[in-house]
C-alpha cells in the first residue's frame, strides 16, 4: 500500500523534476517522513525479535 502511494506521488510531481526539483524533493520528503513515522510506529507496538544464539 505504501509504495502505491510513493509510485502515485512520484507520478503526480515528475513535472517538477525539470522545474523544480527542491519543490519535488521536499513534497516528496513529506511523504517518506509519513510513512517512516508509521513504521517506527508500527515497529515500536510488536514484540522484540528473537535472535539466533541470543
């Protein structure tokens, strides 16, 4: 789901590669901002992992 998102917005700001490539990039860095806040989120509420010869 997120990387329909990403492809989306990747989509949606191609014309400002040209253009404006600042605007491109930090309207893009909001969404990678998003998504990481959701996975932090999301690994901060599962169990810890078992490692091998812990």
């Amino acid at each position: 789901m997120e990387a329909a998102r990403y492809a989306a917005l990747k989509l949606e700001l191609a014309h400002l590669l040209g253009t404006d490539r600042p605007q491109y990039g930090a309207r893009k860095s909001t969404l990678v901002q998003d998504l990481l806040a959701q996975a932090r989120a999301g690994a901060a509420n599962q169990p810890a992992a078992v490692t091998a010869g812990a």
